[in-house]
C-alpha cells in the first residue's frame, strides 16, 4: 500500500502545484516538475522512483503522445516534413558539435565528449507538445514542424547511439533487453514505419469499425487505447521512443469519424493519474548530492544543451523560410531533453560510453534543460507578432494579444 500512499500525495500535490504555476502564468507542467524535485532525493528525499512510479510514467508520455496525434493535423504535417527534416539534422549537428567539443575542455576523451554530444542531440517533444496544447498552438504551421522534426531527431538519435557503441566493440544497442546491430535496427525501422502507414490507411479505421460493433461500454475506446499501447510497444522494439508509435497511433485514429469521442475519453484517463506522473519522475530524477564540485560544469552544459537546439533548429527552420518569430518557436519547442535523454544517458552509461561520475552531473543538465523549455516556447508563443496569431483559435490569439508582454 505504500505506492498508494505515494500516488494519492502527488496526486494531490501536482494538482495543486498545477493550479498555482496556471494563476501566476507559469505552465502546469513546471510546477509538476517542481514538485518531484522537492518531494524526490533532491529536497525531502520522501519519495523515490521505484519501478512502479517508471512504469506509471511511461504510460503517461504514451498517453500524451496520443493525445498530441489525435490533436494533429496530418495534412500540416505532410505539408512541413521537409523543413521539420531539415530541423530535426542541424539541430541535431549543432549539439555534437558544440557541446562534443565543449566537454573537451573539462578532460574528457574523445569519445565520451562525442558520447555527451549525442546525448543532447536527443530531444523529446512530450512537453513541448503540453505547452502548445495549453496554448491552443499544436496545430499550427510550427507545431506541425516540431512534431515532425522530433520524430526525424528519435531516428537520427538511435542511429547515432547505434554507431557509437558500435565503435565501442559492444554487440549493439540493447533495446527491450536484446542486442541488435546498426543494420537490423535500421531494417526495423524501415518495417515500422511501413507498417505505421498501413495502420493510418487502412488497418486502424476497420479496428475501430469492429470495435464499434463489440457489446461492451466505452469499446471505441478500449479498441484506441490498444491500438496506441500496441504502437508504443511496436515503436519500442524497432528501437524507437515508445513516443514515437503512440503519437502515430493518435493521428491514424485522428483520421477515423471517432477522433472526437477518443479525445473526450482519452483525456481524463491520461490527466487523471499517468500525466502528471511521467512529468512529476523527471524530477524525482533530480539530485543535487555532487553539485557542488561541479557546478561550474553544469552550467555550461545546460547553457550550451539550450542554445545548441534553440539556434540549430532555430537555424533550421530559417533555411526553410520561416521568418525569425516562428523559428524561434521552432527551436524553443526542441529544446527539452525529458526521457530521450534520460535515455540516451543510461544506455551510453550502462554500454560503457559514459563513467560514473559525470553521469549525475548529465541527468541534472537534461533535467534542467528540460525544465527552462517550456519557458522559453511559452514566450515564443506568446511574441508571435499578429500576422502569425491568425493560424492560432481567435480566443486564443485574443489572449496572446492582451497579455503578449506579460
């Protein structure tokens, strides 16, 4: 009964925190992150992530990926593949780049700083995609290319990490608990995402006809819940963030005549416990036991893990005419690490890429860089000039408009 215990408090704590950071204009989502931080091993040390906590967590990015395809607009994200391709590789160049060659001065070999680079090239979009959802902003022009570029950024991530252990001499990559080299991982790919476009055209809408058939309440629903469970779990095996599949489930029920019934539903199952749940274990990840011998390191590292992505997708976006307001955005939206990192830093960790004692050191750097991007897509949001708040609902564009400079 002690998860009980610790699921009804934060409960209750992340509600609460939630409603305080939405009164003084803060997004929701800091205040759940504020709240592991200080019940977690970094403040009261009440709470820890056990394996129940995780494993509530991950169903909670799934769920919300979900929800983020559901909310998606397939047509904008065709429209924009290019330019979020574009984004997805140079900001992807820009973090090896500088933060590989960054990490170089505080004495580390080649290949941890190349390791460190790919680490935060990584990116996850979970919370920018709670951001533009609380600002009505997901499905825009730049929503679209930052949902894509993601995706594109997951794949390239893999990739990368794939090559470095590689050239470590390991047998590959451990996904799921298996070993796979960089040609199989490729391979299944290649298979999911042809098997994603068979389940968006035809496979996903006959599930959801039979499920309307079935004599059970509430079976549409149950039919779109397996449909996303079994993509995440698909997008997991291929080597993918389970993100991946869950955000591709979301737009193939999208495209369905019972998108608006999923999205009634989904909504309450995934903010009522698992949501808030995969934002409060990013900070009871969060420890500040070492900080004071390398603070300086953090620093530069979180300063860097922020402008990297900030200009290089920024960058990005601007090569695809975007003009400076919406590029800004862009690479706002790409700056959160969240679990990708978390990720990418354990498996380089356990593979041998990465030694123990600056392994604290990059957890925190992820965890802060995660917590300052919503931030700074909540101002870029908030600065688009008018011209670009038409693409926004009216109340919504209305709201930016009286409160732009606040």
């Amino acid at each position: 009964m002690a998860f009980i215990g610790a699921l009804c408090l934060l409960l209750v704590l992340t509600t609460l925190a939630g409603h305080l950071s939405n009164r003084i204009g803060v997004p929701s989502v800091i205040g759940q992150i504020v709240v592991g931080i200080v019940v977690g091993p970094a403040m009261l040390n009440w709470i820890h992530l056990d394996s129940m906590l995780n494993m509530f967590s991950q169903i909670g990015v799934i769920i919300l990926m979900f929800i983020g395809g559901l909310e998606s607009n397939l047509k904008l994200l065709r429209k924009y593949l290019r330019p979020a391709v574009i984004v997805a590789i140079v900001g992807v160049i820009f973090p090896v780049v500088m933060i590989g060659g960054a990490t170089l001065a505080f004495s580390f070999s080649p290949l941890e700083a190349a390791f460190i680079g790919v680490v935060f090239s990584a990116t996850s979009v979970s919370i920018s995609v709670e951001v533009l959802r609380d600002y009505k902003a997901l499905d825009t022009k730049e929503g679209a290319t930052i949902l894509g570029a993601a995706v594109a950024d997951d794949i390239i991530g893999v990739i990368l990490l794939s090559i470095m252990i590689s050239i470590m001499g390991t047998e590959g990559v451990k996904t799921s608990g298996s070993s796979t080299n960089i040609a199989l991982i490729f391979l299944e790919q290649v298979i999911f995402f042809g098997g994603t476009y068979l389940m968006v055209r035809w496979i996903v809408p006959y599930l959801m006809q039979i499920g309307e058939r079935l004599l059970m309440t509430n079976s549409v629903t149950i039919t779109s819940m397996v449909i996303c469970l079994g993509m995440a779990w698909a997008a997991d095996a291929a080597g993918l963030s389970g993100a991946v599949g869950a955000f591709f489930a979301g737009i193939a029920v999208a495209h369905t005549p019972y998108r608006d019934t999923i999205e009634v539903h989904m909504e309450p199952i995934g903010y009522a416990v698992f949501v808030p749940l995969f934002f409060v274990s990013i900070g009871l990840n969060m420890s500040f036991a070492h900080l004071g011998n390398s603070i300086f390191f953090v620093l530069i590292l979180t300063f860097l893990a922020c402008i990297s992505k900030l200009f290089g997708c920024g960058l990005g976006a601007l090569m695809n005419g975007f003009n400076i307001h919406s590029s800004y955005m862009i690479g706002s939206g790409m700056i959160s690490r969240g679990e990708m990192g978390l990720i990418t830093a354990q498996i380089g960790f356990s593979s041998g890429l990465l030694s123990g004692s600056y392994y604290s050191d990059l957890i925190l750097v992820i965890i802060l860089s995660t917590i300052i991007a919503p931030f700074l897509l909540k101002h870029a949001i908030h600065h688009l000039p008018a011209d670009d708040r038409a693409d926004l609902p009216v109340d919504v564009g209305e709201g930016i408009a009286e409160n732009g400079h606040s």
